[in-house]
C-alpha cells in the first residue's frame, strides 16, 4: 500500500515561552520536525507533507529537505489543519499518516508496526495507543467488553471509570485516504461544537465508524510514543527519552557506556564498538567516532576521530583526527585541527586551523594556529606561533624533526625548517633553514635597583 505521511506543524507554542515556533524547539541535535521527518523515513514513507501556521517560513526553511508544505493561515484546530493539505492525498488511492510535529519518539519501528497493523486488519482509521502507568490528561481509548476499540474520549469528558483507563491516544492516526476525505467533509461543513471552537481530528473516527467504516486502535511497545513538547519541561522529558533510545542503540552495537544518563549522544553522532565513553561527555552533531578510543569528560562536536585515540577532558570542534592520539587533559582543538597518527596535544594547549604531522607533540600550554606541523616534531612549553598581526592571520610551516623550545614565539608568516631547533625563549620573525640553532635573544639590561623604605 502506497503511504503519505502529513506532519502537523502550525502551532505557536505559547507554553514554550519562545519567539521560535514550537517544533523549531531541538533536542539529541536536530528540531523536533526534523525528528519526525526521519523517523517518518526510517519507516520507508518518502512523500511526507508538512502543514505549517505559525511563522511559515521559519519552518519551511528548517524543517528539512523533500517535504511539501501548506499553509494553515488560522490555527482553528488538527482537522481544519488536515483539510488544509487534502491536495496532498484527496485524489489518491492510499493510505495517509498523520502526525503531530512536537512529538519526536514516534520511531521509526513504531511507524512501521502501526502501518503493518492497518493493513493487517483492512482497516480505515487506526489510532497510535500507548499503555501509561500515570495517563494524567490525556484522552482515553475506549474498548468494548471484547477489546475492540470504538473511540476516545478526552480526559475533561471522561467518567470516573473511564480516567482509571491507562491507554490513551498518542496523536498519531493512520487513514484510508477516501475515508479521511469524507470525514473532514463533514466536519468542515458545520460549525465546531467544542469549547475551543475548534475543527477535531479524532472526530473522524466517530464519523467513519457510523458510516460502517473499520477502525482500530494499535497499542504500541514503547509508551513514550505518546510525549510531545508543549512547554520546555516536556521538551525536556523528550530529550531524555530520545537519548536514553540513543544509549541503549550505542551500547547494543558494541559501544561502552559508563553511565548512560550522564552521557549526551545527539541523534546522528556514530561511534565504533569497543570504544569507551566515561560520564560527563557530550558528542554532538554529526560526529564520527572510530573503534577502540576512549573518552574522558569531553565535549565533542562535528568532528571525525579514528581508531585507539586517547581523549581525555578536552574540547574537540570540527575537527579530524587520526589514530593513536592523545588529547587533553583540558586540550582544545578549534575549527579544522587535523591530527595525523600517534600525535599529542597536552595540557592547555590549543591548536585551530592546523594540520599536525605523525608523531609531533604540543604536550601542554602553547597554542598552534594556522599552522602546517610535519612529523615528529616538538613544541616546548609556552610556545606560540603569532599568527595573527590584529588585521589578517599569518601561516606557520614548521618541518619535519624541528624542535621548538619552551617560551618561543614564532612570528607568522613563518617557515622553520628541518631539523632545526629553536631555543627556548627565542621570538623568531625570519625563516630558518633547515638544521640550523637559532637563538634570538633581547640585549640584557640590568640596573641597580634604589630601594625606598617606608
């Protein structure tokens, strides 16, 4: 059966207390429309529709690639929002899934499961469920003495039996395309009957089943399907879910994590087996980690790390490194450091837009930026290439087995050849060649100094 997924995304959010509309909110590394969007692929669904209201264009420009939008001009509730992307499947013989953009755990395999079910039992409107220890406001499903689902009641409309009911209605329903046309006709052509004034999705079921329509209600296995973001608590809630998922994937596949819920993986980070997290790390954005590393209380950001590397307390930002390296304590590589093979960068220092040849070592205090380092190279400690004059940064080309001692500023823009040495607290401004010792110095002044006593 052909599937066209609609995401509903008009909302203000007004409990978020923010300009952003509500599913531009992120969490795990990507907005809560963009989770949805994935997880509606990871599911196999490639025509999803996104129904937009609130700041438009903000969305549409953050929401991600491949998806059509419709405009929801006025916020007059889930239908009217439907209603207004019909074009979208009103023609077609398919199946349409419908779900709420500020819900992000809606998985892909649960996708999968709701739309195996509704094909299972032919059905024409199958509701996403979940079973909740505390179902608080949420609204109900109401099942028959046999178990078959006949609709949803809202928790301000529930009897007191009815609240005692722990499964509840997650937002998510998929529809046969023609029955879903006919519903929304009827409920657009009168005036809505609720407090809020408003044009309810769940009525279809109630229309569809009077007209001898077959709808079921499919429970799912992870009951978190049913958290969606209304205020920045719950964004919260939802971002502790997502990453306890992303955790127990990592960790599934081979990945050792000392303590999950000290441990902050966004979505799309991906990381070998046998590599070893310990707690306090963040890994972020679309970071690639090899096997066999290990990572002490690190922050690491859109970089590529390869195999056996050593990462101890540091900050690593679009950054790639090799193998076999050790970084930190309390390192930072900035914006394009590039690390070769058995390379160290120590202590305090911080390298940037550098590359950092097999073997060399900045093991602690000295900054290395805009800089080309061969191999097995030594900078002391407090060295500095100056690469910056306050108007333009200046290269640094330091040569193979070159030793810089401890307290040398190398003035960019700067060659030091091989094999050279720099003797520390030289300030170098001229090119060395190869194999040569350079001292430079500033002339000693000393005078006798007069002491005043008080």
């Amino acid at each position: 059966m052909n599937v066209k997924a609609v995401i509903l995304a008009g909302g203000k959010g007004k409990r978020m207390k923010s300009d952003l509309p509500k599913v531009l909110s992120t969490i795990c590394g990507d907005t809560l429309i963009r989770h949805v969007a994935e997880n509606i692929r990871d599911a196999g669904i490639g025509e999803i529709a996104a129904v937009t209201g609130y700041r438009s264009e903000m969305v549409r420009e953050n929401a991600g690639e491949d998806l059509t939008f419709y405009l929801q001009e006025e916020q007059l509730g889930t239908a009217h929002a439907l209603n207004c992307a019909r074009s979208f499947f009103e023609n077609e013989d398919c199946a349409v899934l419908v779900l709420c953009g500020d819900a992000p755990l809606v998985s892909g395999e649960t996708i999968s499961d709701l739309v195996g079910f509704f094909e299972e039992q032919n059905a024409d409107i199958c509701v996403l469920s979940a079973r909740l220890p505390d179902p608080a406001g949420y609204g109900r499903i109401i099942r028959d003495e046999e178990g078959n689902f006949e609709r949803i009641v809202e928790k301000k409309d529930a009897t007191a039996e009815q609240v005692l009911i722990n499964e509840v209605n997650s937002g998510t329903i998929i529809f046969r395309s023609r029955r879903l046309t006919q519903a929304l006709d009827e409920i657009m052509s009168k005036k809505p009957e609720n407090a809020q004034g408003e044009y309810y999705l769940t009525d279809t079921i109630e229309i569809t089943a009077s007209r001898g329509g077959r709808v079921f209600a499919y429970s799912a296995k992870d009951p978190n399907v049913v958290l969606g973001a209304n205020d920045r608590y719950e964004l919260s809630l939802c971002e502790k879910a997502m990453r306890a998922s992303i955790n127990k994937r990592l960790m599934l596949d081979g990945v050792r994590i000392i303590d999950p819920e000290c441990t902050y993986i966004d979505r799309y980070v991906k990381i070998g087996e046998g590599t070893c997290i310990y707690p306090g790390t963040v890994i972020l954005g679309s970071t690639e980690i090899g096997k066999n590393n290990t990572v002490y209380s690190s922050r690491i950001e859109d970089s590529v790390i390869g195999e056996g590397n050593l990462i101890d307390t540091s900050v690593i930002e679009s950054s790639r490194i090799g193998d076999e390296n050790t970084v930190g304590p309390f390192a930072h590589l900035r914006k394009d450091t590039c690390l070769s093979s058995r390379t160290k960068v120590g202590s305090f220092s911080e390298t940037k837009a550098s590359f950092i040849g097999e073997g060399s070592k900045i093991p602690h205090l000295s900054y290395v930026g805009d800089a080309q380092v061969g191999q097995r190279v030594n900078f002391g400690c407090g060295s500095v290439t100056a690469n910056y004059d306050g108007n333009k940064k200046h290269p640094s080309v330091i040569k193979d087995d070159a030793f810089i001692g401890c307290n040398v500023n190398l003035i960019a823009p700067i060659t030091v050849g091989s094999s050279s040495y720099i003797a520390a607290g030289s300030s170098v401004s001229r090119d060395v060649p190869d194999g040569t010792l350079v001292i430079e110095r500033s002339k000693r002044l000393q005078h006798k100094a007069k002491i005043i006593k008080k």
